[in-house]
C-alpha cells in the first residue's frame, strides 16, 4: 500500500504529466471515488500554483512545471489569474500601507494573502470539475465503443452463421436433386413399378459383422428399391450383387452409376424383383472394375421379412 509520501509524489507527477496513460488513470479514478483524496489534489495543485507565483520553485521545479503544467490552457489561465490577484493585491496593499498604521497593515498583509489563495482555490477546483467532467465522458464513451464493438462481432458471427446455414440449404437442396434424378431413373426402369418398395442401407459392413436392418416385404410388393451409401470413391460405375450368407447368388447387376450426395459421399441404387428375396439373410457387395476381378468397396447386410 502507498504511503503519504508515495501518495504525494504519485499526485505531483500527475499534475507534472509525468505518469504513463495507466498510472493516470488509477489516479483520477482515485479520487473520482474518494473525496478525501480528490481535496488533497486540488490542494497540492494550488501549493505549486502559488509557489511558481511567489517565485518559491527550486529551477528543477520550476522548469517541471513550465515544461509540462504550462502545456495546459486551463492551467496557463489559472495561474495568470493567480499573478494578477498577486499584482491587484501587492498594489492595493501598497496604497493601503501609505495610509494605513502598523497595526493595520500587518492585517491588511494576512487578508491579502488569504484573498488570492482562497480565489487560486476557487479557479483551482473550478478547473478539476471540468476535468473531472472530461474524464467521465471519455469513460462513457469508452464503454459505449466497447459495446458497440461487442455488438459489432456478434453481427459478424450472426452474418457467418446465416452463410453457413444458406450453404447447408443449397447442399441438402442439391442432395434431394440428385435422389430425386436416382429415383426417376429407378421408376423409368423396366424392373420397377408402383408397387416397389425402398431400403436404405447404412455404411458398408466389414465380413462377419452381427449389424443388419430388417427389410419388411409386403405381399403387394412386386420390387424393391436398394440404396447403398459408400465413401468418397473417383469411380464412375459400380458392380452390385446380392447372396445369401452361404455365397449362394441371388441377383447381380454391373456398370450402376454412382451418384454423389451433398456430402461428396456417393450413392448406388438398384433395383430387383421382391419375389428374389425370400424370408431370411442377405448380403449385397459393391465392387468396382472388372466383374469377375472387380474391387471389393462395400459390404452390406440385412434381414428379410415377408408380411
């Protein structure tokens, strides 16, 4: 904690200007919160002021004080209006002592001095009111840009989350375009009629693995629409087969077109008679290349149920 002697020095570079922007301010908002504190200011000011007045600074002060104290209007004003009371003072006391007896003019003496401190008190507090007023607004106004920039980021990220939101609108726009050219591919197909139905099948499956859909085939149904989601491949045709688990082969069918989904995934659709598929477990693989030497890409399961 500071001293009174570490207080007094801190309050002198203040009014010298010879603190950094930060030390300024825990100044002024010292004494914006402390009346105590702003009193002894306002007091240590006019003590300089009178000193540099009467000719009482040491030449180190004294150049210190016109250097920096000088710099300010309101201060060069205030200590001219000092100098005059001064010179007011100093002719009127000596009209006075002309005419005056002894007694009386060591009365006349103390009055003098007490009128110029208690005027250089007046301008002195007059200055730091003003001061002090200047120094509110630029804290008001500091907020205010902060809030203003605050309101500023949020606009920005509003603005990035609308793009981004517009963005994943076109995309899922373009993905239902492009099932909906797969299905009307489907429905243009010799094999398909209004009585197929659709299965989506999830994520390829590794060999051996427990993980399958139930495919539900009422007995209405004459075909039905199989939809397989593969990852991110460069290759433009596909081979897709359907066996039992035993590798007995139920349907096959080669050069499927791959269309691409919003998420630049692909997605193969094919369709077969629902008479093929009778109550029990399937497998489809999707492979690329020659059919007979063809990449394996894809494996898929699930499990029929005629209804």
């Amino acid at each position: 904690m500071i001293g009174k002697a570490g207080q007094k020095r801190l309050m002198v570079q203040y009014l010298f200007g010879e603190l950094s922007a930060s030390e300024r301010a825990e100044v002024e908002d010292s004494y914006l919160k402390d009346g105590d504190v702003f009193q002894e200011l306002v007091s240590l000011e006019n003590e300089i002021v009178d000193r540099y007045v009467l000719d009482k600074l040491s030449a180190p002060e004294r150049q210190r004080f016109e250097r920096s104290f000088l710099t300010n209007p309101a201060r060069r004003e205030m200590v001219q209006t000092a100098k005059s009371l001064l010179s007011y003072s100093a002719a009127a006391e000596n009209a006075m002592l002309l005419s005056t007896p002894e007694p009386r003019r060591e009365w006349w003496r103390l009055s003098r001095e007490f009128r110029i401190w208690g005027a250089q008190f007046g301008a002195a507090a007059a200055f730091l009111i003003v001061i002090a007023g200047m120094f509110w607004l630029l804290l008001i106004n500091r907020r205010l840009a902060d809030e203003l920039e605050n309101l500023q980021g949020k606009e920005a990220a509003a603005v990035q989350d609308r793009r981004a939101l517009q963005e994943q609108v076109q995309s899922l726009r373009a993905d239902l375009s492009q099932r909906d050219s797969a299905i009307r591919q489907i429905v243009q197909s010799p094999a398909y009629d209004r009585n197929t139905i659709s299965f989506t099948l999830g994520r390829g499956l590794s060999r051996g693995s427990s993980q399958m859909g139930n495919l539900v085939i009422p007995a209405h149904a004459s075909s039905v629409s199989l939809h397989m989601i593969i990852g991110r491949d460069p290759h433009p045709h596909y081979n897709v087969s359907v066996t039992t688990p035993d590798g007995r082969s139920v349907w096959s069918r080669g050069n499927v077109k791959g269309q691409p989904t919003y998420d630049r995934n692909k997605e193969i659709a094919v369709a077969l008679p629902s008479r093929l598929l009778q109550e029990g477990d399937y497998v489809v693989r999707v492979s690329a290349g020659n059919t007979d030497a063809g990449q394996d890409l894809a494996g898929y399961a699930f499990h029929v149920i005629r209804r």
